[in-house]
C-alpha cells in the first residue's frame, strides 16, 4: 500500500509536469503548512528567488535521491537541481516515453540521431534514426575512445537501465573499498538500499516457461553445458506486472522492447521510489531543466552556484545564482567529476585535491553476442529485463559476471547477447579542457585489451562447445566486441582518495560527493544497488556528524 507521502509525492511529480513547471515541490497547504522558506513551497519560485538555502543536490540519480530523502527526513529543506526533465506527462502519443524502433526526440539528449549501443544488423544501418533535438531521456558523452551512456531526467540513470539490482560479492566488495565496514554494509546498508528500491525477482517456476524469457534459457543452457554457473538476477522491475504483459492483461513495456529510452510501466524508476518519498515530506523541491555550470566558495563558507536553465528544446531561459550551506554532488560519475574538475582548474575551488578526476573505470563493461543455431530459436518476443547472469566471477584467473541480455527485434534473430562485467585494472582519468570548458575523459581502447580478452575466454568456451560463431554485424566495423561504449561509469572523485570516508570532499567543508564519483572504477556488478547502499551508509554519518 502507498504511504501518504508517497502518494502527495507522486502526486506533486505528476502535476507539475501536467502544469508544465520545471519546479516541483508539494504546495505547503498539502503538508499542513510546515515552517520551510516560503519560496520553496511556491511552485512557480525562480531559483533566483531563493537567495540561501541550507542545502543543494545536484542532480536526481541514485546518490542524490538517497541523499534528499534523508536529509528531508532529519528536517533539512533541500532544493535538487536536474539537467533534465521531468518523466511523468504523456506526449500526444499517450505515452511518456518514446517507441523504441521507432523514437522521437524523446529518446535522446539533444542528438540529430539516435546512438543506440547497437549500430548495425546484419551490417545495415537499420537501427539508428534521425529524430528532432530534445531533452531526451538517453545521453551518449562521445569522448575520444570511449563513450559513456547515461540518464537525463528526475530519476538520472534509473529512467533508462535494465533494472538489474545485484549486490556485490562480499569479497570483491571488501577488496574495491576497503575502508568501508562491511559487516555494517551487508548488514544494514544493502538491505536498507533493497527495500526502498523495490528489489524483487521474477518467479523461478514461471521463468521455466515464460515465452519472453526463452532467450534466457538457451543461453543458460550453453553457459551451464561449457561448465558455468547461472543465478537468477533481482530487479527493480515489477515481476507481477511482467507476467501481467505475458498473460496479454497489461499493455506491455518489457515485452513491448521498452527500456534504454525509458519504461511506460513496470519499472521502478527512482520517481516512484526515493524521489516520490523524498517530494512527499514537503521539504524537497526539485527544479529540472536546471543545469549547474559553476562552483565557487563565499567568503562566509557557502557555496555559490551559478545555474543555467534550458527549455525542452534547448533555449536557454536564463542564467541563475543560488547559495547554500552545504552542497551534495550527485551528478554522476561523469558530472559530478566534471563539475570539480573545472572548479579546481578554473579557481573557484582552488583547494581541490588532484586526486579530484583520477580512478575513473568502467566497471569492465563489454557487450558481445553469438549466432545460435537455427533449431535453437531465442523467441519473438522477449523481455528487456534481464532475469540471469552467468556467474564466474569466483574464478580467481578470469572473474566474469555477464548478463543474459535480450536482443528485442520482435522477430526470431536467433542471437544471444550479453553485457560481460570483468575485472580490469586499468583506469582512466579527467583533464579540463579550456577550449570546450568540460573534462575530457583520457582513456585509450587499448586499456580495454583486458576486458575483451576475459569475455572472450568465456565466450570462446561456449561456443567451442556449442559449434556456434560471434555476431559480427551488430557492433561495427566486424567487431564481435563492443570496447567503445559502456553502461557502468565508476569513479572520478573516489571515495577515501579524493574524499574523506564518507564522502567529504577533501580542502573543503560542506561539499559532498553522494554518488557512482565515488566507486574506484569497478564493482563486479551492475553498480546502482551499491551507489544506493554507499550513499545511504554516507548520508547517515554525515546528518549525525555535520548537522548535530
Ligand atoms: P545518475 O547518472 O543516475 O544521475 C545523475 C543525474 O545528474 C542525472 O539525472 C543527470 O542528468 C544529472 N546531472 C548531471 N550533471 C548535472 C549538472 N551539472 N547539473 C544538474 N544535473 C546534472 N546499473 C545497474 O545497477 N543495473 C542495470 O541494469 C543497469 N543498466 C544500465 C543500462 C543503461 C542503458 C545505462 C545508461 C546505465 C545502466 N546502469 C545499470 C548504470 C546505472 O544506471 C548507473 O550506475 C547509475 O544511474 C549511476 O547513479 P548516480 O547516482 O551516480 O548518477
């Protein structure tokens, strides 16, 4: 059942984008009148208008909205600030979200053309279309030899992942951030972070024969018969609603081949979850469409914001400044160090360490896929969540963790996919550059050598087993693997480095980093289980140490 806050919450992030506003909050008739400054309950309030405030997020991903919903709940009013836009209000399709074979400019931030991780089938330029420049859902940040996806919108990369909630293995864990108490983490945080998220799995007996998760099955059955280990894998994405869709009984998302451009149900995205929750007290307003372009310190210690606010279409609608006592990056892995390496190399926070855009990875992340025989067909129709991972991440020469992922064509393409997790020490960092005034992420395609070579003795075997081939026509250039792009950016700004143990960023006081910033390049699973648990472990100790 709802709680009361998180029906006012949804209700309040339903209504402003009914109303269009690019700034939400619960009027303060709703909460009763609580005592927070006027102005943030105001729903029209320009930032400007705001002066002070005790406390700022950037951005609305996972680390910030843990951060906002605490902070509420210990009473601090605290103001969000979104690149994006809000994910609520249908378009005049009915939907939120675009179709994803054939997308608007919501599926994109700001292209002329979509970038799916996919460039080609059966080497045609089929899957990519031209679509209208808009605040879409989806980014891809091209950086020299590696591109990076991520989310744009309230609820940052929730919108558009694949809902898999792994927790780590402890061991790996223990070893990527030893200066965090794990007994503390396994025993509190991770639990606490799976209850709020929503995390449940899909039911074992009905996956056994559920038609969209054939594809599932045959590639478990050639894992398992070259001798690896399958698990089910939990999900933020509603089970019961999935097995609704299969049963014909709800209109599909998962089985409608909804997700890197966003789900139209079943999800549960952050907006539903942390964002709902955290809107729902009354002291959280988050303005969207709001991007923060500059940091600097006052001389009384706040931090000084400058802000610019862009329409859906791009317009710049205005240049903004607001203080705060206490500021929280949450901009991601790529935002949050982008916004400290351009202060500290700019001079507005000169006293940023450089360890400030060092340890940047991309948590081993490389996709490939097989060409099954004809007789083992994958199926039509199949889910985009994935339910199964090939586990091999024990295997002290060749840690692998790869999930089974599905290649949603809506027709029989006899293809088996993944998205291989491995173990890479290489690391890349930031640099600012002047001309561009962003960070450039410096990281070659031959640190990469390391990943592919342990996804391809992993999938070497099984096809050897099997009698079965590489797809080469889906990636590019013949590639069988996919070593230029990633889902899981890691690190940047990393915890004990170039913060204190919990997230306080070093040479300054009351600036935090709540984020993926946080996590030293690799974490041996799809990351946002841990980004929630780590901020939640973070947030505590600093409401009880720098608010007492
Ligand atoms: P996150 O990126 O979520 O949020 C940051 C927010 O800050 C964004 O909304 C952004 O717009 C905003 N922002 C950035 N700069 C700003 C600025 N200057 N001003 C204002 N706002 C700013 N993980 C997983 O565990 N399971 C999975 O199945 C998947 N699958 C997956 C698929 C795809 C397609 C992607 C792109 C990613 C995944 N991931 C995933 C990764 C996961 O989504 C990712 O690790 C987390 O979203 C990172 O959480 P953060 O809190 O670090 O930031």
């Amino acid at each position: 059942m709802l709680s009361r806050r998180r029906f006012l919450g949804t209700a309040a992030l339903q209504s402003a984008a009914a109303l269009g506003l690019s700034c939400i909050s619960l009027p303060s008739r709703a909460t009763g009148a609580r005592s927070f400054n006027d102005a943030m309950a105001l729903p029209k309030a320009t930032l400007s208008q705001l002066g002070r405030v005790p406390a700022i997020v950037i951005g609305t991903g996972y680390g910030g909205a843990v951060t906002a919903l605490r902070l509420a709940e210990a009473g601090v009013p605290v103001v969000m600030l979104e690149m994006g836009r809000l994910w609520t209000q249908p378009g005049s399709d009915g939907k939120v979200f675009t179709k994803t074979l054939s997308p608007d400019g919501r599926a994109m931030w700001f292209k002329d053309k979509t970038e799916a991780p996919l460039k080609t089938f059966l080497g045609l330029d089929v899957i990519n279309k031209k679509i209208p420049r808009y605040a879409g859902v989806l980014d891809r940040v091209n950086y020299d030899e590696m591109s990076v996806y991520v989310g744009r919108g309230v609820g940052g990369g929730s919108l558009v992942n694949g809902a898999m909630a792994v927790t780590p293995a402890r061991g790996y864990f223990e070893q990527m951030l030893p200066s965090v108490n794990a007994s503390e983490m396994y025993g509190t945080y991770f639990p606490r972070a799976n209850a709020q998220l929503g995390v449940n799995q899909v039911d074992p007996a009905w996956f056994e024969t559920a038609a969209c998760y054939r594809y599932a099955r045959v590639s478990r059955a050639a894992a398992n018969q070259a001798g690896f280990k399958t698990v089910f894998v939990p999900s933020v994405y509603n089970a019961k609603y999935m097995e609704a869709e299969q049963a014909n009984a709800v209109p599909r998302s998962a089985l409608g081949q909804e997700v890197i451009y966003g789900n139209n149900a079943g999800k549960l995205s952050l907006d539903k979850t942390y964002l709902a929750d955290a809107v729902g007290t009354g002291r959280v307003t988050i303005y969207t469409l709001h991007e923060v372009r500059r940091i600097e310190q006052q001389s009384n210690g706040d931090y000084l914001l400058t802000v610019r606010q862009i329409d859906e279409v791009g317009n710049v609608l205005g240049s903004f400044q607001v203080s705060c006592g206490k500021l929280f990056l949450g901009a991601g892995s790529l935002g949050t160090t982008e916004l400290l390496v351009r202060a500290r190399d700019t001079g507005t926070l000169p006293k940023l360490s450089t360890q400030v855009g060092q340890g940047w990875g991309h948590n081993g992340n490389v996709m490939t896929a097989r060409a099954n025989h004809l007789w083992n067909p994958t199926g039509a129709v199949q889910s985009t969540m994935p339910a199964m991972g090939i586990n091999d991440w024990a295997n002290p020469a060749n840690p692998v963790f790869a999930e089974i992922t599905p290649l949603p064509t809506g027709f029989e393409n006899w293809v088996s996919m993944y998205l291989a997790i491995t173990r890479n020490p290489e690391r890349g960092h930031f640099e600012y550059d002047a001309a561009t005034d962003t960070a450039k992420l410096r990281w070659t395609r031959a640190q990469n050598t390391i990943t592919v070579n342990s996804a391809k003795m992993m999938f070497d075997k099984i096809n050897q087993q099997q009698g079965t081939v590489y797809r080469t026509d889906l990636f590019g250039g013949g590639k069988a693997f996919a070593d230029d792009f990633c889902y899981h950016p890691l690190g940047g700004c990393v915890l004990d480095v170039a913060t204190d143990n919990v997230g306080r960023v070093k040479g300054y006081q009351g600036l935090y980093v709540t984020d993926s910033a946080l996590i030293p390049g690799s974490i041996g699973v799809n990351p946002f289980v841990t980004i929630t648990a780590l901020a939640e472990r973070n947030i505590e100790r600093v409401l009880a140490q720098d608010f007492a």
